[in-house]
C-alpha cells in the first residue's frame, strides 16, 4: 500500500514538474549561427546545445544550428544579433573587440599557457567582468568555448626562424593586436573575415594563416597549405551569445534553459576539441602537411617579438582588467 502511495506521489510531482514547464516556455525558433563547418568542433557543440535546449523545454523552443557562415560572417551576425535579426550565435572573442574592447584581452600572445589557466581565468571572474561587457552593446554572452591554441600555416617555405617570417602574405582575424603581432614578427599581416579565408588561400591571395589543428582540419586548409609550424602563439576562446533584444522577451526560465544549456555545452565543447585536437597534428601530417617544431631559442625569439603588444594591450583593455588578469594567472599557476 505505502509503495502505491510512494509511486503516485512521484509520479504527481513529475506530472506537475512537466506542467509548469509547459506554461513556462512558448514555441519558440532560435537561430544559431556559427561560420566553421558542420562537421567540425564549433558544429557538434552547437548541435549539442541543441538538444539540451529542446529537451529542457519539452521542444517548446527549436534551435536550428546554422554553420558554414550561411547567416554572415562573424561581424555580420554579430549585428544581426545586436538589430534582433539573429537569436544566437558563436564565434571568436577576436572579432568583438570593436563592440567590447576588453575582450581584446584574450587575443594576447603567451597570455594563457594552458588548458587549465584558460578555464581558470575565462570561467572566474576576469571572464564573467569581459563577458559582462557586451550587454549594454546589445548582446548577451552565455559561456566561453575552446577554439584553442592556434598554429601558423603557410605555403611559401617552412618557417623555423624568425626571419622566415619576412615577407610572409599573412592572414589575421579583423583586430588590431593579431596585425600588431604579426606586424612585430615581420609578417604583411593582411585582415580577413575566417569565411573568405580558403578562397584567399587557394587563390594565393594570402601565403599563410594562423588557426588550431582542429580549424586546419575541419576547414580541409590542408588542401591548400603546405608548411605548418607549431607556435602555439595564442590560446583562442569563442564566446556563445545571445540577441539582448531577444533576451529580453525571455521568461526567468527561458533564460536560464539557455544559461544551463550554454555551460553544459561548454563542458561537451572543451572535451570534443581537446580529445580532437590530440589527434589532429597526426592527421595533418597523413594529409600530407610538412610539420616543424620551432627550436628552443627560435621559439623564445618570437614570443620576445609578440611580448612586445602585451604593453599595448594592456592600454586598450585598462591597466586595471589587465593587472587583475596577471593576479588570476599567478593564483592559478601557484596552486599546482
Ligand atoms: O566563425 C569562425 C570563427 O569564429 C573562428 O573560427 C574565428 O579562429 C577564427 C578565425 O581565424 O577567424
């Protein structure tokens, strides 16, 4: 008899549980927007991201993933974002920096030297005060995901010193401490959206470029780059957003199925391209890509040459962001 009671008590609670939930979400379509290809890191995540939505909301609210920059280019959909044409997107923090200048933080070279200082410091504090910038700007940022450590590809010759950097046709993300960077290494650093990045490699618009394995893979860069070097120069995050026009017409609960599900993609997102990227140097090379290490002292004289911005950059994002990033980095770096 207590059983029966037991089982109808819960059973009563799942039903009410699923009742409120209906009343809490109205149908709902949200595009979300990303420029690599479907099936790269930056796709399943969304399609992951996806499902935790809809199954959080009993498929009240659809995401439709849309990649390969069939809504724009970054920049574009950032503004579609921010005019409520767009509900979603993910892309890199390189290309807000002319919206939140702050988030220039995360392009610095050297800045962040492992997977556990980037989730450290992008998921602290330093993180949430960068995030909190764009929503007076119109968007609204949800979760930081790994695009990753990236590496310089090019077609003109290996590059194992500095000087091999001269002359070099490369292309950057559209700011100015990668043309900085570059410019610092001797490179003609030439600014490009990532959507019209393969053509301009094809064509020999550019020599070279500069992304993760993972990006060299899933874009088929390979096919139309010879030489890649292993810098490591920068780690990259992307950051998930939200039209704050949109947002604003969500219910408590909508916000927080995104919020949860944009954090529970994160954790997917960093496993997917950590455990891909172990792999990718090894595919690259069956590919047919020619991989150099840069020699000690080499690798020492480029980090010297992109050193040279964190000056820079530190004006640009304010001494005091700058100052409590170092703070957050030797906490980290102390706590073995
Ligand atoms: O849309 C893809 C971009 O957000 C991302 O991959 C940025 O790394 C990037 C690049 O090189 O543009």
């Amino acid at each position: 008899m207590r059983f029966t009671f037991a089982l109808a008590g819960t059973l009563a609670a799942l039903l009410t549980a699923t009742a409120v939930q209906a009343q809490d979400f109205k149908p709902r379509i949200v595009r979300f927007g990303y420029g690599l290809v479907d099936e790269s890191n930056q796709g399943r995540a969304v399609r992951f991201f996806a499902k935790e939505v809809e199954k959080a909301t009993g498929g009240k609210m659809k995401v439709r993933a849309i990649g390969n920059a069939s809504l724009g280019s970054d920049t574009q959909m950032q503004q579609a974002l921010i005019g409520g044409a767009q509900e979603m997107m993910v892309g890199s923090t390189a290309t807000l920096v002319g919206i939140a200048p702050q988030m220039a933080l995360w392009d610095t070279p050297f800045l962040i030297n492992s997977a556990r200082e980037a989730d450290a410091l992008l998921d602290g504090p330093v993180g949430e005060r960068v995030k909190a910038t764009l929503e007076p700007k119109g968007m609204v940022g949800l979760a930081y995901w790994e695009n990753g450590f990236r590496n310089l590809t090019n077609n003109k010759h290996p590059v194992a010193k500095l000087e091999d950097m001269n002359g070099i046709k490369l292309r950057v993300m559209q700011n100015n401490v990668f043309l900085d960077s570059f410019k610092a290494l001797g490179a003609n650093a030439v600014p490009l959206p990532f959507s019209e990045l393969f053509t301009a490699l094809e064509t020999r618009a550019v020599d070279g470029q500069e992304n993760p394995y993972n990006t060299v893979l899933s874009s088929k860069f390979y096919e139309v780059q010879k030489y890649l070097t292993v810098t490591n120069h920068v780690y990259s995050p992307w950051i998930v957003t939200v039209s704050k026009k949109w947002w604003d017409q969500l219910s408590p609960a909508e916000k927080k199925v995104l919020q949860d599900a944009a954090v529970k993609s994160r954790e997917f997102e960093r496993k997917d391209t950590r455990d891909e990227a172990a792999k990718a140097l090894a595919e690259l090379k069956q590919k047919g890509m020619q991989v150099n290490e840069l020699a000690p002292a080499e690798a020492g004289r480029m980090r010297d040459k992109l050193t040279t911005v964190h000056a820079s950059v530190a004006v640009s994002v304010g001494q005091d962001l700058w100052k409590q990033a170092q703070d957050e980095l030797a906490k980290v770096r102390a706590a073995k």
